[in-house]
C-alpha cells in the first residue's frame, strides 16, 4: 500500500479525533455533558486495552499459547472490587481535589514532596516504556502495510512525527485549563470512540481469519494440532508454570488500579461513583469481547506463515494483507492506531500534571523570584511546564524505543511497566484502610521496591541490547552469583516476572509494614490517615476534620489563589465559602482555619497537594500541634458526624410519622364517608321494602271489597318484600358480628362435596328458568374439613346466585368446581357473563359496592353478600379473591385449610 496515503490517513484519523474533541466540549459548554454517561464511562476505561492487546495478545498466544489471558484474567477479578476499593479512591479524591497517584500518596502521608517526587519518578521510569512500544507498534504496522522496512528510515523518521502529532493532540485537549482536576471531556470522547473503534476492526479481523480464511474455530484447532508446539501452547505448563499465571494475574489485577492512564479515566475523569456499578460489568464483558479471535488469529498465523516470516505481534495485519485485503489491512492499521494513541495521550497527560506538580513546581516555589512573580506569569509557566513534560515524555520515549523497545515484543515491555506501578499498592491500599501506615514505612517500601524492579526487569533489557555486559546475567555483578538479576538471592526455578514480582512485593510490603510499626505519625499524617481510612465518614465535614492551628489573614489567603485562579474565580470561591460557613468578619483580618484548609483544597486541584501545602505554608504562620490534639479535633469531627447522622435519622422518623399521620387522616376520612354511605344505603335499602309494605297495606285497608285473586296478590308482595327487609336486616346484624368478631362458628367435620350438591340443588330452579348450563366438578375423594356447615352454603349460594345474574344471557354457563392442593380445598365459581374491570375488582367485597356502583353488576339484593362471603372465608382462616377480564367472564375462588383450630369464644 502506498507509504504516503497511509501517512495521510493516520494524520487525517488525528484531525477525526481533534474534530471529536472539539464537538464534546461544545456540547459540555452548551450543558450536553457527553461523557456523564455510564457506558462513555466504562469504554474510556478501556483504554487498558491498548497496542499490547491489538497486537500483542497476538504475538503472546502464537510463542507462549494461553498464557495471554492472565493480564485480562486479573482485571476481570479485580472489577468486582471495585465497589469496596475504587469507589473510596475516588471519593478521597473529589474530597481531597487529588489529581495524580503521586498527589494521593503524598496527600495521604502528610502531603510529603519527597514522597510525591518518588512517586513521580518510578512513573515516569516505568510509563515510558510502556508508551515506546506504542510508537513501536504504530510503527511496526505502518512498516508491514506499506512495505517499507523500519531500519532504512533515518532521524526524523515516521514514529517521531506521529509522536509529535500526539503531543500537539495531548497538549490541545490535555492543558487548556490550569486546574488538573477540570474534566477533559473532550480527551474522554476520543478515548470512548478509539475503543469502540479498536473493538469492532478487531473483531471484524477475528471473523475474516476465522470464517473466511479458515472455516470456523474447529477447522482453526483441528489444522492448528499439526503444529510442533501445539500441544504447549495449548497447556499451562510454560515457563514458571502456575506460580507464572498466579502473578501474571495479580500484577494485572494491580495494573488495572495503578497505571497512571487507568488512574486518570477511572477516577479523575469520573462524573458519578454510580458509573462504577455499570464499568464492574462492562468492562470485563469488553475484555472479553476483544480477546474471543486472539487464538484463532495467532495459531491462522502459525500456520499460513513460514516461522521468522513475520514478527508474532502482527499477524492481525499481515494475515488480511496476505489475502489480498487492502481495505481491512487498513481498517486493521487504524484500530491498532487507536490502540496505541488512546494509550499515549492518557499516559502523557497523566505523567505531566505529576511531573509539573512534583517536580517542577516544588523547585518554583523554592525560589523567591517565582514566590514574588506575578499571576500571569505564574500560571503561564504551570502551563508551559506542563506542556514541556509532554512532550519530553513523548521523546524520551521516543528514544527508549529507538534503543531498547525496538528489540523485545510489546508484551515483554510492557510487563515491566506493569511491575513499576505495581510498586505503589503496599502505599495505596494499605494508606486507604490501615491508619497505622506511615510516611517512613511508604518510603522505604516504594524505593526498595523500585530499586529491585529495576535490577531485575529494566537491566536485563539494557545487558540485551548491548550497554551492558552478559556477564551480569550469567554470573551476576562482580562475579556474585547470588546478585544474578534473574536469581536475585539465590531464588531460582521462576519466570522473570514472576521472580521480579515476588521479590519487590515482599521487601515492599515488608518493609511498609514494618517501618511503619516503628516509626512516629506526625499530626498531619494522622489527620490524613483518619480522612482517608473513613472518607465516607468525613466527606460531608471534611474542613471540619482538618488539623491547622497557626495564624493566617484573609488578604495573604486571597492574594495566594489569585495568583494562581485570577480574581473573578477566586472572588466566586471565597463567595461559596463564605455561604457555606457564615461568619462574622475578624476586625483583625485573621482567616478562619477553614479558609486556610479550602484554600489549599482549591490550590491542589492546581499544584498537587504537597505544593499547595507548601504554597499555603509561605504566606501563613503554622503552630506545632500535638497528636493529642489531633486526636481532639478528630474527635470532635466524629461527635459532629454523630449528631448530623442522628439529626438526620430524627427528620427521616418525624418525616415518617407526619407522613403516617396524613395516612391515618386521610383513612379516617374514608371511613367517615364510608359509615355515611354505609347508613345512607341501609336507610336506603329498609326503606324501599317498608314503602312497598305500607302502600299496599293501605290499599288492602281502604278497599275490603277488593277481588280475593288481588288481595292474594298484594299479600304475596307484602310477604315477599317482609323476607326482602328480614334478609337486610339479618345481613346488616351477620356483618356486623364478624367484623366486631363476636360471630361464632359451629365447627365439625364437612364433606365439601355434599355443600356444594346442597347450593346447587337450591338455585336449580332458578338455573333451569334461566337455561343456563351448570357443570359441578368436585375431585374424588376431598378430603373433609372443620367448617360451619350452613355458613359455607350460605357463600355457595351466594356466589353462585351471583354467576346465575351476571351469566351471558345466552348460551350462559357455570362451572363449580373444587379439589385439593397443597393442604387446602380450592373452590371456583366461573360464569361466563361480562366480567369485571380491574379496579372494581379491587372493591367488589366492600359493603353496598354493588348498591353504589350502579353500572358495576347490578344484582337484585342487598348489596352485602360478599362482603360477609369473604368474612365468613377469612373466620375459617381461607382466602376469598377474584379474576376476571372485562368481555370474559368471572372466576370467584377462596380456599379452606382442611384442618381449621376452633377459634376461642369471643363475647
């Protein structure tokens, strides 16, 4: 492919991003946050998955088989953790306004600038061989496409333009703003389209290798078993064996927290802790995803190229280009691209707000022409500082791949950046839930580490390429076998990593703990111990539990964050504080603590916070403080916490009872209108009868020579409505005993079957008037049950007269049934009349609905029946309930214990 379209295309794929990144932050200007999104959120963080993974993973699984998971197998254990663990980094951090790993260790040890300057200088150290491999890979790449051989091309060659190209992107979208802790939301849009860019073209490569070239994951194994090292590949008996996947994997699972690029999307660039529940599941589901073709393409490599033919880590390239597939190789290109700009920019960004705040700025504010310089030039030269380390991270490790990078695979280059950061974890996890962890013990655990991750991982890669003698490796330095860098003390039989793990882990952590137990807090440790332990105690009074005691004034305050905010951010600041904590003005001018504390909070969101410490300190008169009264003040911190908590618990109950209370009020009202339409209907329904009664007792009164066939007739109505009013008057009196609980029970021993043959046969003639089809299917053999005989007619009748009102009056059927299930007697009464809606179903056994629900299923009666039905069910200890849809029908169903306790005598 021609070399130069290629060129284009990589710095037109640059301009796509700078357009991206424009767009996010117009859209974050106009209040359209892009990235306050969970799943933008969880793809930046996959910015893990860099140029190792596109190209490396690859190279991995050909030489060494399975042993390329491990680095995703870690990361994969380590998300579920990251509720207990990131989640508190990164409250400590909006809390603290941290920046950096260097910023959170040096904050959490008493905001020591030698100990964020270490920090700081291990990053680097380890960082910038991981970023040469990203300049190898990209370059590596272009050399396959085009076919132009890397060693011809002379200084500047390609990769050093590309690394221009990225740190002009770096420095646009990474240092427009003097304060770290400001989100780069156009940086985050880049980084979440680069993933989802490198996901898809690798996937797309997965499936041309695995389906076209091959035919599917069994022709690639069954093909793949012919060749030589098959079977090791395919096992996990490399070099070191398990012991190798044991701390391949933990080192992953500490990469995952540790490395400056994951630190800096996963914590300073999150908008909501909550975007961690969706990242937990997320993330490792993309792991996965992007590693499903790693081994079909790595063994579709073995087998279609001559050994020595290609270099490993590219096979996903020069497989499609062997195949005659211009377009994918280049589609191929760019994801691989992606892969490795997404990595850059976040790592140098990373690594020049902790070289500016702890290496630069400290030797600035040590010199008293920067103390005295002006606001403009102060933060002109933060600026510039930052953007200076960019790109002198980008040449260094420009150099580091020209020299060393250029001759080990990207995953052994990379691994030895993973083992530097990991040198931080004994500090880190340790200073988050051990309060007892001290400055000494941190740095004494993090040199040693370091020292001995140098020895044993970084020299063995400069004796191999030549600027060290082999005579180190072989017999060790000055001839002392047991300095070995491979066999350090004697310890042999291990991989390299996991030699050089096992080592720097154990004097770390040793000597963290260690040191720790025999060294002194200063008061400023203890204080930052006790925020960082119990953050999510403190980050609602963190100036509250803060430790200063000295003498500041206001103006000297003001003066220190102009310099650095300007005037109108930090008049806006003073103005929130001063809203948050009223308080009359000292007449002296004096600053309150809190001020001085929320001016250094803001000046380390700038500087880091042992600058911002330092800066604080210049124009403030600090008192030594005992841990006595640190102790106080913290004490007085957690009694505050204690009474907010316990303010707060009080409103949430007084909050609850008012809203019983309304509850309660608004149920009375409804029992109040209830009783009223309960009398109201009742007068109602005894009225009606009685009306009828009288009238035609009268006119049997005033007319004695009435026709006898016509006094018969008023006599039969005035008997009938007679039983209608004694039928009322008997419900009214039946309901009123079972909701007092005065009704009693005649409980014996009931054969359901013979009930319900009793309430059929006393609605037959009304079932045969109406031409209704009624079917009994009663299971053989019921058992029987303790009931009230006549009670339990009385329900039958009741819901059965009811299915024979509401029965399609043509082709009308009812179907009773009953059978045993699980240790009750179920019953159902089904018609198939018009049914009932669902929110009359909800009400359909109150008292008289059927009398004020005219339109609801209108029988002749009372209006009682089974509101007392469900009184009489719930007396046996059952269930009476409904279902039915509106057009089909009703099922009325209750169910009965088969052994029912008598219950005791009420009175």
């Amino acid at each position: 492919m021609n070399y130069w379209l290629v060129i284009g295309v990589s710095f037109l794929y640059l301009a796509l991003l700078f357009g991206l990144a424009s767009w996010a932050e117009r859209r974050s200007a106009a209040g359209k946050s892009f990235v306050g999104n969970p799943y933008v959120y969880a793809l930046s963080m996959a910015v893990y998955c860099t140029a190792w993974t596109y190209y490396g993973s690859v190279g991995r699984a050909a030489t060494s088989g399975l042993e390329y998971l491990a680095i995703y197998v870690g990361p994969t254990l380590m998300a579920p953790l990251w509720w207990v663990v990131l989640r508190k980094i990164i409250r400590i951090c909006k809390v603290q306004r941290i920046t950096t790993i260097a910023d959170f260790i040096s904050s959490r040890y008493g905001k020591s600038i030698t100990l964020g300057s270490l920090v700081t200088v291990v990053c680097v150290l380890g960082i910038i061989p991981y970023i040469s491999i990203q300049l190898k890979a990209i370059a590596s790449s272009l050399s396959i496409l085009t076919g132009t051989a890397i060693q011809q091309e002379a200084f500047p060659d390609t990769s050093f333009f590309i690394a221009i190209g990225l740190g002009l992107f770096t420095i646009v979208y990474g240092t427009r703003h003097i304060e770290a802790t400001e989100r780069h939301e156009g940086m985050v849009a880049a980084i979440a389209f680069e993933s989802v860019l490198k996901l898809v073209v690798f996937i797309l490569a997965g499936v041309f290798v695995t389906y076209v070239v091959f035919n599917g994951f069994d022709d690639v194994m069954a093909r793949a078993q012919a060749l030589p090292n098959f079977n090791r590949l395919m096992t996990f008996s490399g070099e070191g064996g398990f012991g190798e996947w044991f701390w391949m994997i933990f080192l992953s699972m500490l990469a995952i927290l540790f490395l400056p690029r994951q630190f800096q999307v996963a914590v300073v660039e999150n908008v909501n802790e909550q975007h961690l529940n969706k990242a937990m599941w997320l993330f490792p589901l993309y792991l996965f995803a992007i590693n499903v073709f790693v081994l079909p393409i790595a063994l579709g490599g073995d087998l279609l190229f001559a050994p020595g033919a290609f270099d490993a880590d590219m096979f996903v390239l020069a497989i499609p280009l062997s195949e005659g597939q211009s377009l994918l190789a280049l589609l191929v290109y760019l994801g691989g691209y992606s892969a490795a700009t997404s990595m850059v920019i976040v790592a140098t960004i990373a690594l020049s707000v902790m070289m500016s705040n702890n290496l630069v700025m400290p030797l600035m504010i040590g010199t008293p022409y920067f103390k005295t310089a002006n606001q403009d030039r102060l933060t002109r030269i933060l600026l510039y500082s930052r953007r200076l380390c960019i790109m002198a991270v980008l040449l260094l490790a420009y150099l580091y791949y020209k020299g060393v990078a250029e001759y080990y695979s990207l995953v052994e280059v990379g691994l030895v950046s993973f083992a530097a950061v990991a040198q931080f974890a004994p500090a880190m996890i340790g200073g988050i839930f051990w309060k007892e962890g001290t400055k000494g013990g941190a740095l004494a655990g993090i040199v040693v580490g370091s020292l001995v991750w140098f020895y044993t991982l970084v020299v063995p890669s400069i004796v191999g390429v030549g600027m060290l003698p082999t005579s180190v490796m072989s017999n060790g330095p000055l001839g002392i076998g047991w300095l070995k860098p491979f066999a350090l003390f004697g310890l042999e039989g291990m991989g390299y990593i996991s030699h050089a793990m096992f080592w720097t882990m154990f004097l770390n952590t040793g000597l963290y703990i260690g040191v720790s137990l025999l060294s002194q807090q200063t008061s400023q440790e203890r204080n930052q111990a006790e925020v960082f332990v119990d953050i999510f105690r403190y980050s609602m009074v963190y100036e509250s539990s803060i430790v200063w005691k000295g003498t500041a004034y206001i103006p000297d305050i003001k003066s220190l964050l102009v310099s650095f905010l300007g005037e109108q951010r930090t008049d806006k600041a003073l103005s929130s504080f001063r809203r948050k904590y009223p308080a009359p003005e000292d007449a002296t001018g004096k600053a309150d603590p809190k001020l001085v504390t929320y001016a250094e909070k803001l000046l380390s969101g700038v500087i880091g916070s042992s600058s911002a410490h330092i800066m604080v300190a210049s124009v403030v008169k600090e008192e030594e403080i005992s841990i006595d009264e640190v102790l106080n003040i913290l004490r007085e911190s957690q009694q505050l916490i204690s009474i907010n908590n316990e303010l707060r618990r009080k409103s949430m109950e007084l909050r609850r009872a008012t809203e019983q209370l309304r509850s309660a009020n608004e149920r009375l009202k409804l029992l109040d209108e209830l009783k009223d339409d309960f009398l109201s209907t009742v007068t109602h329904e005894l009225r009606t009868p009685l009306t009828s009664i009288r009238a035609l007792s009268e006119i049997l009164y005033d007319n004695p020579e009435m026709e006898r066939s016509d006094q018969e007739h008023f006599l039969h109505t005035i008997v009938k409505e007679s039983e209608r009013l004694t039928r009322l008057i008997t419900h009214v009196l039946d309901l009123e005993r079972f909701e007092s609980g005065r009704q009693k029970l005649n409980l014996e021993p009931v054969q359901l079957k013979e009930v319900i043959q009793e309430s059929v046969e006393a609605l037959a003639q009304l079932v045969q008037e109406k031409q209704i089809e009624l079917v009994v299917d009663v299971q053989h053999s019921l058992p029987s049950i303790n009931a009230d005989r006549d009670r339990l007619i009385q329900v039958l009748v009741n819901l059965i007269s009811n299915a024979i009102k509401f029965c399609s009056p043509e082709n009308g059927r009812i179907i009773v049934s009953a059978y045993y299930i699980d240790g009750n007697v179920k019953v159902n009464v089904v018609d198939n009349g018009k049914g009932i809606d669902a929110e009359s179903q909800k009400q359909v056994f109150d008292k008289f609905y059927q009398a004020k629900h005219q339109n609801i299923r209108k029988p002749e009666g009372s209006g009682l029946g089974l509101a007392i039905s469900k009184k009489i069910i719930e007396s046996h200890q059952g269930r009476l309930w409904v279902e039915s849809e509106p057009g089909k029908g009703a099922r009325f169903s209750f169910t009965l214990p088969v052994r029912v306790a008598a219950p005791a005598a009420k009175v």
